[in-house]
C-alpha cells in the first residue's frame, strides 16, 4: 500500500458579514478546496500556506485550531491510500486568481448553499459543513 499525504485549507472570506467559500474547480471538472502534497521536510502548516498561495494567488490567515481530515482510497490509483489534512484559511481586500492553469480550471466563490450544490463528494460537503459551523462560532 502505498500512502499519500496532502494539506490544504477550507478557504473563506466575510463579504458584508456573508460567509463565501473558495472552491478549486480542478482540470477533472471536481470542485474541491485547495490543497497539494507536502513536499521535503514541509509541516502541514507550510504545505497548506504554500499550496493556497500557488493554486490561489492568495495570503491567508491560517487557522490550525480548526482541524479536519479527510482519508480514502483514490480509485484512480489502486494499492492507494491518501490522507489530507484540512485547516481552515480566511483572505481578506484580495481577490483569488488561478495561477497553476494546467491544473485549476477556475475559483468559484460561493455561499455555503451554493458551494454545497456543486461539490461532488459527500464528504467534502460535510467537511465544508463543520467548517460553516465552527466560522460562525467563532468568527461572526
């Protein structure tokens, strides 16, 4: 068995006291968050920072406290077994632009409901669903 580790963010930002998600669309037509393999001697903290700046353009607050992680077996990749750890990220006055075109399609920043309609994998939705919850805990 192989074993994948990768990091990323939920990445959000408050418009007018509205939460709105970042979502990756990836080349795949998958709608995910930011989020790629920790390389080196990278912690989670770095991979996650490194992966948003290169998929988003974006500096981001990084917030370790919320904490999730997401395990599965990637179909396309039998003998597999892949883990990726999720931190939440907010952004604020910048605007999202996708820098690595061969693999980003496009960024999509949307409300939970709307971000919840286009996500594909259930567990992603709920992930996006705890990370709601603990924003407007402890955010708003």
């Amino acid at each position: 068995m192989v074993f994948e580790k990768s990091c990323g963010a939920i990445v959000f930002t408050l418009e007018n006291g509205e939460i709105k998600y970042l979502l990756v669309e990836e080349m795949s037509g998958c709608h995910s968050f930011p989020k790629g393999h920790v390389e080196n001697n990278e912690t989670e903290e770095e991979t996650a920072l490194r992966e948003i700046k290169e998929e988003t353009n974006l500096e981001v607050e990084l917030n370790t406290d919320f904490r999730v992680t997401e395990r599965y077996n990637p179909a396309e990749r039998p003998g597999t077994r892949k883990e990726v750890v999720y931190f939440l990220a907010k952004y604020t006055d910048a605007k999202p632009c996708v820098v690595r075109q061969n693999e980003v399609r496009t960024l999509k920043s949307l409300r939970l409901e709307e971000a919840i309609d286009i996500i594909e994998h259930d567990n992603k939705k709920e992930l996006l669903k705890q990370a709601d919850a603990y924003i407007k805990k402890n955010y708003i």
